[in-house]
C-alpha cells in the first residue's frame, strides 16, 4: 500500500470501541506517548496549541473514577438517582486502560469555537494513532464533566469536554 492507501485504510477502519470490549492487556507506554504526540499536530489558529490533556492510569484514574461517581451522585437529584449507573461509571474507568481528560485553554487570541474545534482535530488525530496501534478508544462526554475542573486544577480560562478512554482491543 502506498501512503495514500495508507491513510485511507485508517481513517475509514477508525472506530469507537468502548471500555466493555478492552482488554486487560497494558498499552505499552510508547504507544500511549505516540498517541499524545500525535495530538500536537493538530492545527492550530495562531498556534496557540490549544489542548490540555491529561493522563490517568492506574490509582489515579481509579481516583477519577471515584470523584465522577461522586459528582454523579452529588448532582443527580434522588427521583432520578440510578445506583446502578453510580457504581458503572467507576467501573467503566476501571476497564480502561489509560482515560485521558479532554480540555480547552481559551487563549482570548482566537475566537473560542477556533480553539474547540483545534482540540477536537487533535483528538481525530488521537483516534487515527489508536486504530495504527490496534488501540480501542473512544471519546466521551458525560454530563458530570461540567464539574470537574477543580479536580483537574484547570485555569479559569480552561475547561474540560471530555474523556478519552483507551484500552487494548
Ligand atoms: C465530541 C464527541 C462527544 C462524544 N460523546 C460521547 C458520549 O458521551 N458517549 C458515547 O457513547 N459516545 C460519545 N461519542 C462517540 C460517538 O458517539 C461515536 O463516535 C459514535 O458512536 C460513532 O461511532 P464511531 O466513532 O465508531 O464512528 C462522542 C464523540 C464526539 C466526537
């Protein structure tokens, strides 16, 4: 396959794949490194490299686990509370592998969807180094990551849209 057949091939073979169907098997951390760097050459307005992500693995991503179910609790109200999703989103981030958290940090130099929009192309290209590696990935956004940026000491001009999660297929 030459180059273009290449790309072609990954872009349309990428997918979602969720934490129910990774395995227990490690990403090595070359790879994960990989992954990151191929988010860095996403483009950018003004360069202003725009994305913030941060890793989690092991007793810090069980640490995320706990503060999401956390924040679930705390901001569901009890006619709607579902123990059973209580207990699935900590055991969700524990089939991942690695679940990295997805934020902007709003430079005030380009306008703010610019900037969303570089970050959710730096996460395309997280996707594309994912289906290269065999890695499942997915890209998730669920409501309790309105209240999370004081967990991940984000700035007051960032804020976090999302959870990657990543784990062997
Ligand atoms: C910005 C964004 C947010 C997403 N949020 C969720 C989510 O909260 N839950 C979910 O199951 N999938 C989420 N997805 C993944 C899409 O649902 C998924 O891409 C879709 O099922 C299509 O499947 P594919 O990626 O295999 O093409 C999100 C995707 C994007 C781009």
């Amino acid at each position: 396959m030459d180059e273009a057949q290449i790309l072609k091939h990954i872009i349309e073979s990428r997918k979602s794949s969720f934490p129910r169907d990774y395995t227990d098997q490690e990403i090595p951390h070359e790879i994960l490194e990989e992954i990151l760097n191929s988010a860095r050459f996403a483009p950018n307005h003004k360069k202003t490299k725009p994305w913030r992500f941060q890793l989690f693995r092991k007793n810090e991503k069980a640490g995320l686990g706990q503060k999401l179910a956390e924040i679930y609790k705390e901001t569901t109200p009890s006619q709607i509370f579902l123990e059973k999703k209580y207990i699935d989103i900590s055991s969700k981030i524990s089939r991942a592998d690695a679940v990295i958290t997805v934020s902007v940090n709003f430079s005030g130099l380009v306008p703010e969807w610019e900037e969303i929009a570089a970050v959710a192309m730096a996460v395309q290209n997280m996707y594309l180094t994912c289906t290269a590696h065999k890695v499942g990935c997915y890209w998730s956004t669920p409501g309790m990551i309105k209240h999370i940026d004081e967990y991940l000491q984000l700035e007051p001009n960032q804020k976090c849209y999302g959870l990657f999660y990543l784990g062997k297929i």
